[in-house]
C-alpha cells in the first residue's frame, strides 16, 4: 500500500472516520438510552455527553503536536494515529464495568479518555488528508469519509439494538473496541512521504485566524453542528417517551439516519463540485431548518422511517459542506492544527447542543426543542458576506 494508491488512499480514510463515526454515533445518539436505562435524566445525559466531547475541543494542541514533532522518528501523523486507535478501543473495553448511577464521576472519566484518544487519530487523519490530497480530490474525500463515519453509526446503531435486546450492553462495548480497529492494519501498512520543507509547522501561519472568512468558516462549523448534534441526541428518547420503542427498534431507527447520511456524504461531495461552496452552504442550511422541523412534526412511529432518512441526508450533506469548506481553506503548514481548529468550533457546537438540548427538551418538551434548533439556521444567513463576499 502506498501513497500514490487513489483508492487505498480513499479506503484508509474512510476506515478512520468509520471507527470515528461508529464511537461519536454511539456518544451523540445512543449512550442517552444507556444511561437512561440506568434510570438517569436527560439533563445528565446530556451533561455527560457535553463533558465526554471536551477533548474533541481542545484537540488544537494535539495538532500543534502533530504539525512539531515527529513521533520518535516514525513520522508527523502514523504513531499518533495508531496511539489514538489503541487508546479508543481499551477504554470502550473498560467502559461497561463502570455502574452509570454508582460510579456517574468514574464513567465520565473513562468517556473522555476514550474521546481523547479519538481526538488524536482524527486529528491526525484531517492533517494527513491536507498532506497527500490534491486539491482536485478533496471535496470527494470529504464526502467519502463522512460516509465512512455514517456507516460506523449504521452498524452501532444496529448492534446496539439488537445486542442491547438479546444480550447485554456488554458486548456493544466489545464491539465499539472491534470497529475502533479496523482501520489499524491500513494505518501500519500505509507508507507516508517525509515533510517538504515547504510543509514545515510555522507559528506566523496562524495569522491566517485573523482573517474574516476564516472565522466564518468557524462560526459556521459552531452553528451547524450545535444544530445537528442537538437535534440528533433527542430522537431516541423522544420517540421512546411518545411510542414506547424498544432498544430494538431504537437502533434500526437511528441505522435509517446512518443510511441517509450516507447518501448525504457521498452524493455531497460531488455536487459541491458542480454548484460550488455558497450555494453548497446555503442549500445545507435550507434542507436542515426544513428537515429538523419535520421532526418536530411526527405523530406517528411510521413516520420516523422517511424523516429520519431525510435528516439523516441533510446532516450528512452539511457535514460534507462544512469539512470541504474548511479544507480548502487550511494552510499547509498547520495543517493538523488550523482543521483541528476549526473542528474544535464545530465539537464545541455538539457539545452546546448535547447539554442545551437536553436542558431545554427536560424544560419545554421535544418537539419545541426541534423547532428551537431548526430556525436556529437562518444564523448562518448572517456568515454568507464575510465567508464569501457580498454577492453583485
């Protein structure tokens, strides 16, 4: 396996973001019913899930690192990469012998460590993928490996229903710890090229924040992830609290979201080749606000299957806007750093939506949250002139 390999390249990092994809779709969408289950609230869901994401924020230190130093010897993003693999998966083998309502402090812990080791291979992986990826492949690349990630929530999504059902939440840690890694023998085998001189870390490259679209690009990430990741913790237990679903069922629901966002990621990639990043980003926003109030709108368990698809799409397709946007304007010596900046603007806005949300939903019921976060997205109205200039 090599460098110069397009769709080795492409599965490598696809495998990445699905062991991302399969331990932040089990965080955002279903350790709520698993702590649920443990007879905990939604506030303390969603404050768990808030604290557990807080690496993904401060990971902006871990690509200064990347970006500096190079591991021993072995390279700017390979050891952490396999470092951060290893470390996810031992701490989802020690997750389920830690009692939730027993030992709140201790499980919180072990999440964030386990984050943490997520936070350094995905940071890693977004640098590497500046480093190899022609500028002609990267809104593609962007598309794949957000597919790659709603697959890794396709299969926990269904693992957890059906394991949490017939077994035990036990082995739907197990097999978080197998997903983590699949990716591990592509990232050993993988050969990747030294630095250039040209690709050398540089403090004054940071001055590229002061810029205005820069910060829009990170206000953009803050807003549409506070609404996604919001929006997408609160189906399950809304669906649970309006029509008693099982575990079961929870699982193939949030599978049919993993499915769409699939689609979302594959099919965004291209088509913001063919209309460009302004309408690529107002097209996300307008199909989010119009699906994240449908689900407001179910009165029905039938009528989650086509909506979830739909939000599902949605998310995926403005996932992929986002992650192409802020690549394509990433300077190529902080490269680890300058994504994991702009990523920690968009974990920051999970974050706020995990804990707001499951404040606000507690307070004023589910379906005024959804409404809440859908019209949350004529902010990014507001970011259109800075990011790309005043239309003529």
């Amino acid at each position: 396996m090599n460098v110069g390999g397009r769709y080795m390249r492409f599965t490598m990092f696809a495998l990445l973001y699905f062991a991302q994809g399969s331990i932040l779709g089990y965080f955002t969408a279903l350790n709520a019913l698993y702590l649920l289950s443990h007879d905990l609230s939604m506030s303390q869901a969603g404050l768990f899930s808030a604290i557990a994401l807080i690496p993904l924020i401060l990971k902006i230190f871990l690509g200064i690192l990347s970006d500096r130093i190079s591991f021993l010897g072995l390279g700017h993003r390979k050891p952490y990469i396999i470092m951060g693999l290893l470390l996810q998966a031992s701490m989802q083998i020690v997750f389920p012998f830690i009692h939730p309502a027993e030992s709140f402090g201790w499980l919180v812990f072990v999440a964030f460590i386990s984050l943490t080791g997520m936070a350094l291979y995905d940071t890693c992986t977004d640098g590497l993928a500046v480093d190899i990826t022609p500028e002609r492949d990267r809104s593609h690349l962007q598309g794949i490996m957000v597919a790659g990630r709603a697959l890794g929530i396709v299969l926990i999504a269904a693992l957890v229903g059906v394991l949490s059902d017939l077994t035990n939440w036990t082995w739907v840690f197990m097999a978080l710890a197998a997903m983590t890694l699949l990716p591990l023998p592509f990232v050993v085998a993988f050969r990747i090229p030294p630095h250039p001189p040209e690709r050398s870390f540089e403090w004054q490259a940071f001055r590229v924040f002061q810029q205005k679209p820069i910060i829009a690009i990170a206000m953009l990430g803050l807003i549409s992830s506070m609404i996604t990741g919001g929006a997408n913790q609160l189906v399950n237990p809304f669906l649970k609290e309006n029509f008693g679903i099982s575990y079961m069922t929870a699982g193939f629901y949030s599978a049919i979201f993993g499915i769409g966002m699939i689609g979302g990621g594959l099919t965004g990639g291209q088509l913001i080749r063919k209309i460009g990043y302004r309408r690529a980003v107002i097209t996300a926003m307008a199909v989010s606000l119009v699906t994240v109030m449908a689900l407001a709108q179910i009165v029905t368990p039938g009528m989650a299957w086509p909506l979830l698809f739909c939000f599902g799409l949605s998310y995926g397709y403005y996932e992929t806007t986002f992650f192409a946007t802020a690549m394509s304007r990433t300077h190529v010596r902080i490269a680890a750093s300058m994504f994991a900046i702009l990523m920690a603007f968009s974990n920051l806005g999970s974050a706020i939506g995990l804990a707001g949300g499951g404040r606000i939903s507690d307070i004023i019921g589910y379906r005024w949250t959804f409404t809440i976060f859908a019209a949350m997205n004529l902010l990014v109205i507001l970011l259109l002139p800075p990011l790309f200039g005043k239309r003529k």
